[in-house]
C-alpha cells in the first residue's frame, strides 16, 4: 500500500497527532497510530464511516474492530454474506471482508470523537486516492453525514445536490450509487433512531444495486 493511500506516520494534522502521542502514553498496548482500511481490494460496497474510535480501531488497528459500532456493522455484514464472522474483536481473529470495504473519513482517532473540518479536508486526499482505486465499487455506504460528505468531496462533487438522509440513494454516474445510513454508533443504536432492521434494510438495497445476492438472513 503507497503512503498516498495511507501513511502509517502521517502527522498533518497537530490536533490529532498530539491526541495520538498523549494515547500512546495512556495506552502503551494500543494501535495508535492512523488505522487503515480494511477489505476486499475488489470490492463492489465500500462503507464509508467516520473516524477510529478511542477504544475501538485506536487500540486495535482495524476500522470498527472491538468497539460498539462494529457489533451492529460486522454481524449486519456478516449476514449480507460479505463477511466471514459475526464478530470483530482484533486483527488476528481471522475475519475477512467479501465484496466489500472499510475505509474511514479520517484516519487518526478525534478527541471526543469529532474531528475538526479542517482535519476532515486534510485527511481526504487518502480517502480520494483510494476510492480511485477501487475500481469494481459500485456501491458506497455511508455512515452518517459525515462520511456523506466526505466521499463527495473525495469525489470532487458538490453537495447540493446530494441531500443525506437515511436510506436516501444518490446516483454519482458511470452506474455508482452513494446510499446512505445513520451511523451504527452506540448513540443511534441505543435511542433507537437507527435499528438493526434498518440497517439491515440498507445493506440489503447495497447488496442489489451493487449486483450481489441478498442473503434471506439479511430481510429475516
């Protein structure tokens, strides 16, 4: 993998590569350091989220790998057939991506889990490179609004006349389509604005639109 699609000592941005360091300290067994993607280099959906949580892909290297997000996100994967375990809980538990990827808006986890505009700017170019890469894409989730707006920016389009709204379906051209989904984050889980039939409901549209089987265990 090139530095220009991820940089494991990548320090443009003070805020974050401080957070980093003081996490380093906290947290000697940590990852800490930017996290990247993960998946089927091949792969026809692509899952844009946000940012390594603190105590999820920060400690263990891989976007959304033992924190809450990834319970709802990998079990949903996993019944869409496009991963081979329910449950991610490290990087040497043996689970592959099918079909899809993982890459986050921002590489290096925020403080309190938000990360500044210009941090998101910052960090876009790697999220441009590799989505220029991923020739076979023709599906891209969204998590939150965000990711959204993200991969529009990475896809040099304007965001007008891309509203987010969960389940909402952009055509982006040359057959790719952008659907959106509230982020699986413990928050939209937990108060119920997002659930796993929802969410499943999104995978499900992914799944058509990107020309693969739907899994009957992803509408049960």
């Amino acid at each position: 993998m090139t530095r220009s699609l991820y940089d494991p000592d990548c320090a443009r941005c003070p805020r974050l590569a401080t957070f980093l360091e003081e996490s380093r300290a906290r947290y000697p067994g940590y990852w800490c350091h930017p996290v990247p993607s993960f998946g089927d280099p091949q792969a026809r959906i692509v899952i844009v989220g946000l940012a390594p949580g603190l105590h999820g892909a920060n400690r263990s290297g891989r976007p959304f790998t033992g924190d809450h997000a990834g319970i709802l996100l990998y079990e949903t994967l996993f019944r869409a057939g496009l991963a081979s375990a329910a449950v991610s809980v490290s990087t040497e538990d043996g689970l592959l991506l099918r079909g899809a990827r993982i890459v986050n808006s921002v590489k290096c986890v925020p403080p309190q889990n938000k990360p500044l505009p210009v941090e998101i700017r910052t960090c876009n170019g790697y999220l441009e490179a590799e989505v220029g890469e991923l020739a076979a894409a023709r599906v891209y989730v969204a998590l939150g609004r965000i990711a959204h707006d993200a991969l529009l920016m990475a896809l040099k389009l304007r965001r007008a006349p891309f509203v987010f709204g969960h389940g909402a379906e952009h055509a982006l051209g040359d057959g790719r389509v952008l659907l959106d989904s509230y982020h699986c984050s413990r928050y939209n889980t937990q108060t119920r604005r997002l659930t796993g039939a929802m969410f499943r409901a999104v995978f499900a549209r992914a799944c058509t639109l990107a020309g693969l089987t739907v899994p009957a265990a992803l509408t049960a």
